[in-house]
C-alpha cells in the first residue's frame, strides 16, 4: 500500500526526520490559508498523486505570491497528473501539498528498502538526488552506498554516520541527515514500512537538512496491525477495478492481454494464465475468486472481467474441492443471466459433482463452450477469441 507525500512527512516528522514546513489542501483557499500558517516569501505547491516525477510533469510548481499559489492549485486540483511513472491514463489529483520553498544547495539520494534476498532492510544512498534509483544505478553504480541493518540489533549510529560522511557531509550536516536516516529506518521497522524514499534529501543554503520529497510504502499484509497507517489508503489513486475487486473479497490484476481469466485459487490461475500464453493468447487479468464462489460473487467477477474494454474471451475454470462443481455451474449460469456476457465463454469445470456441473451448464441453453483439460480449454479460448478477432 502507498500512501501520499503529505502524509508520509507527517509520519516521519514524529519519527524525528527533518521536513519542510507545510501542509495539506483541498482547495485554492485552503492552499492559500496554508503560506499565513507557514509564512516567508517562496512556497512550492505539489501535486498529491501515487507517482513520483511530478516535477516534470508540471506537478510541482515553486510560487512567490498568493496568487501564484491560488493559481498553482487551481491548475493542480481536479486535473489528471501524466507523469512517466503514472502510464498515459495518469492519476487525479485531489489534494495539494503547500510548503515552504527552501534554497536548494545539494539534492541527495536516500532510500530504504527491504531486501528479500539477504532477508533485511538496505539503507542506499546516492551523492546525486532527484533522478529516479534505476537511473542513477544505470549511470553512476560506482557511487553508490550502501548499510545493511542486522535486524537483532537495528540500525547503529556508526551506519548512519558512514552514509552521512559518505555523501559528502559535513559536520553539522551529519547529524541531522543522521537523524534523517535513523527516524526514516525506525519508522520503516515501527510502521510495517517496505519501503522508505527521500529524492531528493536536500541540503540548503543555511547548512539544514530537509527530506523535501518522501515515499513510502506498506506490507499490506500488516496494515491489520497498523489501523492508523491503513487509514490513509486513498482509493482514488488505485486501479478502481482492482479497489472493486478487494471489496468482493476478489484477488484482481489487471494486464495487458484480452483473454478473461475467472479461476479459483492463485496457483490454479497462474497455471492457466500460463497456458494461455502457451496457446497463443495473452490473459487480460489475473482474476483469483477464492474457495467459496457463491453466484454472487462469480457474478461480481464476470463484471469485474468485463468491465475490461480489451475482453474478447472469457475462460472460467475451477477445481472444486471444497466447493461443488455444481454449485460453482449455478452460479456462473445464474452470472450470465445477470451479466450480459458479449463475448464467448469457456467453462472447465473439475473435481466434486463434476458431472451434475456439465449437466446444468448444458441444459442452461446458455452459449457456453466447455472444455474437459485445463489444456483443451485453454486452446478453445484462444480458438474462440481468434475466430471473433477474424469475423
Ligand atoms: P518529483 O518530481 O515527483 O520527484 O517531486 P520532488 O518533490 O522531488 O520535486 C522535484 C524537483 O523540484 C526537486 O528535485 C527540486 O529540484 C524541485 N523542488 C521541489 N521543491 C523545491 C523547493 O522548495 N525549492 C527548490 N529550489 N526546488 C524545489
Ligand atoms: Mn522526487
């Protein structure tokens, strides 16, 4: 789970690391209300938006006035935000943040990230902020540094004050980058954090320290654990077919292919998926509709499936063995009642009552292909959807 810039500084801000002063807006008068609290002469207006790249998107505009402010979120507010991470439908933005200019001397790179390999949290750093990780270990690997934190003890002083020295700092630099390294470690570990991102961390002209730009991101796993963490979900920066999805208890993602998947069980929808591909198709989505698909909710998946304009076939199968394989056919045929379903339909049904399954899916008089394989539906499917691409 991500959560916005705003909200991850005001995490971190309790967590010691150094912020610049701002705060969050709705609207132009809000945004405006915020320079009187924050006061000075320069503020930056930024696009609230799940992406990074924002400033050469047009998303982070630097403001001398009010009204340069009132002007910068109105522009921003209730426009959709392209940037190169976003792809080309982008994403609204809704809220702005609204800070405090600062006098950029030096923009530097530090991130924390789990690493799963060696089975700990990494600490890298870069002399060069504000370009994108991928990008600076492309041009300049050599220069990166890197703190692996053994988990029994965490993260000591001495690994901060390495990367601190490392980067270039100098003394009172360090310690307050130190203290921007060690608040951002324990929130990562005290928050269920995978992710902790500041590009730039920022030196200014006075000497200070600043993350002026922060991402973070959360175990969802964890998020039971973390009410006031899971709280600053945002559903309007998520794929809403992926957000309707987890409010059916439905595991959906979507992908680039147009071959429908409906399947139960992860592994099982992996190896059609696989199959698919195998026979010459491309899977539109991975679709995991769980163990007990009652018609509700294998009807709330055949929308879900649809709502895919790219669908041009759909492939239902289900291995039923704590579920019925006649009971999974009533509700797919049930489904299909409901659900106009446009586009051919294969149905491999196996396991409990099997035989009843193909029987009411038969005597339903609905056009459902059906299949006896795994490998035979598969190719139906893509038979079915190649036929429909020619006619
Ligand atoms: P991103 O493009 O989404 O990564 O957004 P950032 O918050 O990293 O801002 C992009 C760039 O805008 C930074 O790398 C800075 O160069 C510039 N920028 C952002 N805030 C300020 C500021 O307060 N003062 C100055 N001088 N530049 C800023
Ligand atoms: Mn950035």
């Amino acid at each position: 789970m991500d959560i916005h810039e705003y909200q991850a500084k005001e995490l971190l801000s309790g967590f010691g690391v150094p912020v610049p002063k701002g705060g969050v807006a709705y609207s132009a008068e809000q945004a405006v209300y915020r320079t009187t609290e924050i006061g000075g002469s320069r503020w930056v207006v930024k696009a609230q938006i799940h992406s990074g790249a924002r400033g050469k998107a047009g998303g982070v505009r630097l403001c001398a006035t009010d009204a340069d402010v009132r002007q910068a979120a109105k522009d921003l507010l209730g426009k959709v935000l392209v940037t190169r991470q976003t792809g080309p439908e982008g994403l609204p933005v809704h809220r702005v943040l609204v800070e405090q200019a600062l006098p950029i001397e030096r923009e530097l790179y530090v991130g924390l990230v789990l690493d799963r390999k060696h089975e700990r949290i990494v600490v890298v750093a870069h002399p060069h902020g504000g370009m994108e990780i991928e990008e600076i270990a492309q041009r300049e690997p050599a220069a990166i540094l890197r703190e692996v934190v053994e988990p029994a003890v965490g993260m000591r002083s001495f690994q901060a004050r390495e990367l601190a020295f490392g980067l270039g700092l100098g003394t009172q630099q360090v310690n307050e980058a130190m203290a921007a390294v060690l608040g951002a470690y324990r929130a990562f570990r005290d928050l269920d954090a995978t992710m902790v991102e500041f590009n730039p961390l920022v030196v200014v002209e006075d000497g200070h320290v600043f993350a002026l730009d922060v991402k973070m991101s959360f175990d969802d796993n964890a998020m039971f654990r973390r009410p006031n963490v899971a709280e600053l979900r945002d559903y309007a920066q998520e794929d809403p077919r992926e957000a309707d999805a987890a409010e059916h208890g439905l595991n959906y993602v979507a992908l680039d292919g147009d071959i429908g998947c409906i399947i139960n069980g992860a592994g099982l929808a992996m190896a059609t998926m696989d199959m698919i591909q195998h026979s010459g198709g491309e899977p539109a989505n991975f679709l995991d509709i769980g163990g007990g698909a009652s018609p509700d909710r294998v009807a709330a998946a055949f929308r879900l499936v649809l709502s895919d304009r790219n669908v041009k076939a759909i492939l239902v199968n289900v291995f039923a063995g704590i579920n019925r394989c006649d009971w999974v056919a009533e509700g797919v045929v049930q489904a299909i009642r409901e659900v106009r379903v446009p586009v051919p339909l294969v149905v491999r049904l196996a396991g409990t009552n099997v035989d009843e399954g193909r029987r009411i899916l038969q005597q339903s008089g609905l056009p459902i292909l059906t299949a006896a394989t795994l490998s035979e539906a598969a190719e139906r499917v893509v038979a079915a959807r190649n036929a429909g691409a020619a006619a």
